[in-house]
C-alpha cells in the first residue's frame, strides 16, 4: 500500500512538473520560487531533478550540494531563493511539505539562459558581377552562441518585411542602393540588432579583390626573391665570394702600408746639439796665415771687405738678403788663394 501510495506520488509530482510553464532567468542572476501555501508548515523539502537541494525539519535546516551558500529558505512560507544562477541549475525544481497536516506539493521549471551579443552582417556576392544592376547577394546574420542554441532565434526586417533564419538573399540594384537591412537575434529574455546597406556589398567586394591581389603580389616578389638567391647560389657563386676577397684584399693592402710607416714612426729621436756654429769670419781668419795675430783682437773678428769688427761674444743677427752668397763666395776666394800658396811656395 505504501508503495503504491509513493509511485503516485511521484507521478502526481511529475505530471505536475511536466503542466509548469517554463522560467526564464539569466546567467548569474537571483532565482526566487514563492509556493502558495499558507498555514503552519512542517517538514519542508526542495528538490532539483529529484536531488535534494536543502531540507528542514523543523529544528535545523540542511544545504545540499551544489548550493551552499547560494541557498536562502524562508521557513514560514517555505519560499526558495537561489543566488548567481549557473546553467547545470536549469531544470524542475519540487517543493514537498505538510501544512496543517496536510501534504502540499508544488513544480517549477527553470531554463538559464545567457544574454545574446549584437550581431554582425556579411555580404556575399552570388554571381561575381558586382558592377552589374540586378546582382544577386546573400546576406549573413551571426552572433556568439549563447546557451542553449535551441532558443536563438534570427528574424530579418526590411520595409516591413519580415524574414526569419540567419541568412537572407536580396537583389542588388547599384552601388548606391541605400535600403535598409536589419537583423535581430534574440532569445525569450533578450535581443539585439545590427543594420546593413547593400550599397555595402559592393566595398566589401572591392576590398576583398584588393586584398586577393595584393597577397598575390606578396606572394610572386617573394618567389622571385628566393629563386634570385637559389640562382646566385648555384650559378654564380662568385658573387658571394667576390665581397670576400675584395675586404681581404683591402684589410693586406692596409697592412702592408703600415709595415712601411712603421720605421719612420719607430725612429728614434735627434737630441738637441748646445755647440755654437763658427762664424765665416773666424773660418776665413784661421785659413789666412799671412794676417798678422795683433791685427785681431780677443772678442772681436774683422770683416775682410769692411774693415767693421764684430763681437764674437753676442750671437749673429739675422742676416740680410744676399749674405749668405756673399760669404759663400768670399769663402771659396779665401780657399782658392790659400792652396795656391801651399803650391807655389
């Protein structure tokens, strides 16, 4: 009897589950299940998908995983409070209690759900003539999935036509076709939408063609890049070389240049000389033997054209134009004169 008292039960409960409408809440926010019960309540328990989630038994209360400390229980009208919501929460909750000794149940169902992103829209040519009127493109919504798939939804709006799905084809009329396109997506507690123009198809088209032929171009200069060293590697490799040889030749010419400066700048220094040069006079005076010694006094020398004495005790000025010529001369007399004597005597 027992028995068949509890397989009705559970049937009674699940028929009840099964006639809930569905709740919607979204991710992280607070869930607040509100049982209409009333009286003196004994013995009460909730459950999630026939798993307990927190019980009281009138003396002390129980918390059951994974709900510590997301679980607040009101225990005189058994209301249920389920903060920062997470996706595996979603499903039938159950509520079993005893009110004025009667048994009460009550079921809900619980769908979380996350909030959508805006969207974005694409445009795809259909037959390539982007300068031809008439073209035919197929625009595309898209937006980050949000849980659960099943409940986005696409719907597409143009003059007050409305088109469901992600994709819609339209026709083109010029590249200045400024119709408006709007797409929304949408789930049971949110939704967003994006616009689009269909003069658009055609910059996009323009930039993608761009960009094809200029990863093309990229691509051909760094073939015939390559293939120029290959070529220069296999066939001439000289050309390589050459560099080499050049800088060695230089680094040998520079060193041998060095190698014959070396001893001019290794020479060692001339020391300074203190002794006086004699003076032409005193030469002159001491090749002429037939020159009387009085006629010469102790510090002076007598010039032999002049007649002019001259202090041999204060250095020689500097001397004029043509001096140096003039005793080179009288120097080359004075000699003559003296070794003709030598021989004729």
């Amino acid at each position: 009897m027992a028995r068949r008292d509890f397989l009705a039960c559970c049937v009674f409960t699940a028929c009840l589950v099964s006639g809930q409408p569905t709740t919607y809440h979204l991710l992280g926010e607070k869930l607040h299940l509100m049982p209409a019960v009333a009286g003196q309540l004994d013995n009460i328990l909730w459950t999630h998908n026939g798993n307990k989630v927190v019980e009281f038994n009138g003396r002390e209360q129980l918390v059951y995983s994974p709900y510590e400390n997301r679980i607040t229980l009101d225990w005189a009208s058994a209301e249920l409070y389920i903060t920062d919501l997470r996706y595996e929460d979603s499903g039938g909750y159950g509520l079993e209690t005893y009110a004025n000794k009667k048994f009460h149940q009550f079921a809900y169902t619980l769908e979380v759900i996350g909030k959508v992103s805006k969207p974005t829209i694409s445009c795809d040519m259909n037959n390539g003539s982007s300068d031809t009127s008439g073209a035919q493109a197929t625009l595309t919504c898209a937006a980050e999935p949000t849980h659960p798939l099943s409940l986005m939804k696409y719907e597409w709006e143009s003059s007050g036509n409305v088109s469901p799905g992600h994709e819609l084809t339209i026709f083109l009329e010029d590249e200045h076709d400024d119709k408006i396109y709007s797409c929304m997506v949408s789930n049971p507690l949110t939704n967003d939408t994006a616009t689009f123009t269909p003069k658009n198809c055609y910059s996009e088209e323009s930039s993608s063609v761009a960009l094809t032929a200029s990863l093309i171009a990229i691509f051909i200069i760094l073939l015939l890049v390559g293939l120029g060293i290959l070529f220069c590697k296999l066939k001439h490799k000289a050309c390589f070389a050459d560099n080499v040889e050049k800088r060695a030749a230089t680094q040998d010419k520079e060193m041998d240049q060095d190698d014959e400066l070396k001893p001019l700048f290794d020479r060692a220094p001339t020391l300074p000389s203190n002794q006086r040069l004699s003076n032409f006079s005193e030469i002159n005076r001491n090749m002429e033997p037939d020159i009387p010694a009085n006629n010469h006094k102790e510090d002076t020398a007598i010039n032999m054209d002049t007649g002019e004495e001259h202090n041999m005790n204060v250095q020689d000025e500097m001397p004029q134009p043509g001096t140096v010529r003039k005793r080179k001369e009288q120097f080359e007399r004075r000699t003559l004169g003296t070794w003709r004597g030598v021989f004729c005597s």
